[in-house]
C-alpha cells in the first residue's frame, strides 16, 4: 500500500471562500464487509450493486477562519436544520481527510446533506453520505491540480470516503464495484474501491433493487460498533475466509449469468452477517419479526413461480428484494401484494442498479 500517491503536495491556496456539490448513491453491498483493521481497511473484499434512487446530495460551504488549525471547523446542516448530533463523525473523518488534504487547515466548512431515504436504518446512508462530502473535497483539491486525471480523481475520492466510512468507497462508481484486495481481481485494493474488473454478463447489468422498510427508525447498533465486534469474535475468521470463497464464487456467476448460484450466495451472504451479529458479545437481533417473514414468503415464492428474486440485508431490519429487470413485471405486484403488509404503513423504495455519484451544478 502506498499511501504517499494521496497526499496532496501542492502549496497553491483555496479561494476566500466557496461552494461545490456533489451527489452519491447508497449501495447494497452483494458480498459483505464486516470487520476492519487500522483506519478503516477491510478485514475480507466486498463487491456490491451501485444504487440510483436512493442518494444523498451534499453541498460543501467553506470560508477562510482569522486562525490557523490543526483541521477544520464544521457545522452540519442535515435536511435543512442543524444538526449537531452528526458533527462528531464528520469532524473525524475530515481529521483524517486533512492528513491527505493540508489546504482544508484552517477553514470553516459548513456541510448542507440531505438524503432520498431514511438515515441510520440500514440502507447505507454512512456510504452514501461520506461519498457525497468526499467527492466535495477531492473537487476542491481538482481546483488546486486542474491536471488531476478523472481516473485519480475516482480513486481519490473513494480513498477518501474510505476513511469516513469503509462502504462509503463503493458509492463512487456506478454498477458492480469491488472493494478489497483480492488475488485473481486485477487493481483490487484495500485503500479504495474499483468497478468490478471481471467479465459481467448482461443479465447483472440492470437490476432492481425493492427496498422494504420494515422499521425506519435508528439500529440499535452502528454500523462502527458491529465491525468492532468482529475482533476476538470466535466465528471472525471463518466469515473472513466466506466472503473470500464467496468473491471467488462470483466471479463464474458474473460471468455466465447463473442467477440460481447468485441468488444463493447473495442470501448466504445476507444471512451469515447478522449470524455474526447474533454471536457477538454483546449479542444484537437486528432482524424484526416481519423481517423472518419477508425472508419465507419471498424463498416460498421463488420455488412456486421460478422466478430469480432473491433477498439481502444490511446491518438492520429491512429487506432489499433483488431481480432482473427483465422479470420486474412479474415480481414487483407480488412485492405490493404479499410484502407489502410487513412493512411501515407499506412503506417501500423503488430502486435498481445506477450509474454512480455525479456533481451538481
């Protein structure tokens, strides 16, 4: 790993004061990163599908402070109110930031983000969000290197919202991305995340992705503390070597566009997370009764109809229902008519595959 590549060198200096905006995607994750070591690097690769419908848009105000700073000053504004609960977490991550960004010193940033989505209810709005400001920061530094490359400046900001939240580096690109060193998966890295470098068969390029919002309120776990747990967990090393075995797995069923073997590994993938995060100490059930049910009536389902619908989870209760878009005719009135009772009021986002974040502006 050569972390010397990110660290900007140049002495040229910001404006006075300024503005730029950026949106990111959330992400839902196909393989599973659970576990990390140092500042944020994975404990095994990931590989998930880029969302489109649900994103977070993220302007970034700054202006020049009368002194200087070890690292900037923020205030967060979340939906249009202030929103001091998250100035915690955005002031560490642009503690790291600032390490590989020394002109943010001694600014004052004002951070306005707002989400297509509820927040803190496991629908990765940590990814989407630190992507969103990442791509901010890493457009002012584009600013002061006009002749950074579009390739590094995708790397760089997927570095960069790694340090803010690991997923969060998979929320730059659009489609299939891999994050995580892996053998056999050309350019993979633990410092960022890269599309997916192996051959992909047409049927995994436009998928949908139904989102049932079985409970919108906040986990009972971060997502920081669930991946703490995973050190000293006696079952670590196992899930480790899964999701290693299940990335290796993939790559055939990318290729050949096997639906039945991506659907069973997509689910084993879902289940083995919170199997972790029933097994820790302290122990969490992120799931809902509801949730087991959505679980049954979707396998149920696919055995009566032989349709390739398949579910997964992120660390939370509601359910991310994946097809083809070449059956969404068929398996969304089964999702309003059988699934839809296990939800908040019905509650339900419409989503599928998408091309990535995008500036605004």
């Amino acid at each position: 790993m050569n972390l010397e590549e990110f660290k900007c060198k140049t002495t040229a200096a910001l404006p006075e004061s300024g503005s730029v905006s950026w949106q990111a995607p959330s992400n839902i994750a196909l393989v599973k990163y659970w576990g990390k070591t140092g500042v944020q690097l994975p404990a095994n690769p990931s590989v998930s599908f880029t969302l489109d419908a649900c994103r977070t848009r993220t302007e970034l105000r700054f202006s020049r402070s009368a002194g200087a700073s070890d690292a900037p000053a923020v205030h967060v504004f979340f939906e249009g109110h202030l929103a001091p609960e998250f100035a915690p977490k955005i002031s560490k991550f642009l503690g790291y930031a600032v390490d590989y960004q020394p002109f943010l010193r001694g600014l004052q940033l004002e951070v306005h983000t707002s989400n297509s989505f509820p927040h803190s209810s496991g629908i990765a709005s940590s990814a989407s969000g630190l992507a969103a400001l990442a791509l901010c920061l890493t457009d002012l530094e584009r600013s002061l290197l006009p002749e950074m490359t579009p390739e590094q400046f995708r790397r760089k900001a997927s570095f960069l919202a790694r340090l803010g939240s690991g997923s969060a580096a998979r929320s730059i690109d659009g489609g299939l991305v891999l994050w995580g060193a892996h053998k056999g998966l050309a350019g993979s890295s633990d410092l960022y995340a890269i599309p997916y470098p192996g051959q992909v068969h047409p049927v995994f390029e436009r998928f949908h992705d139904t989102i049932l919002l079985v409970d919108k309120g906040r986990k009972p776990v971060s997502s920081t503390a669930g991946h703490g747990l995973m050190h000293g967990h006696p079952f670590a090393e196992a899930r480790f070597a899964q999701a290693r075995s299940n990335l290796d797995r993939l790559k055939g069923i990318l290729r050949d566009g096997d639906l039945p073997a991506f659907m069973e590994v997509v689910e084993t993938e879902a289940l083995s997370l919170h199997a972790m995060m029933l097994t820790s100490h302290p122990s969490y059930v992120l799931m809902k009764p509801e949730t087991l049910s959505i679980l049954e009536r979707i396998r149920e389902y696919r055995a009566e109809s032989g349709q390739p619908v398949c579910f997964t989870l992120d660390a939370g209760a509601n359910v991310h229902v994946l097809y083809p878009e070449a059956v969404a005719k068929e398996v969304y009135p089964f999702i309003r008519q059988e699934l839809l009772k296990y939800c908040q009021q019905g509650q339900h986002l419409c989503d599928r595959t998408g091309p990535g974040a995008g500036r605004i502006g």
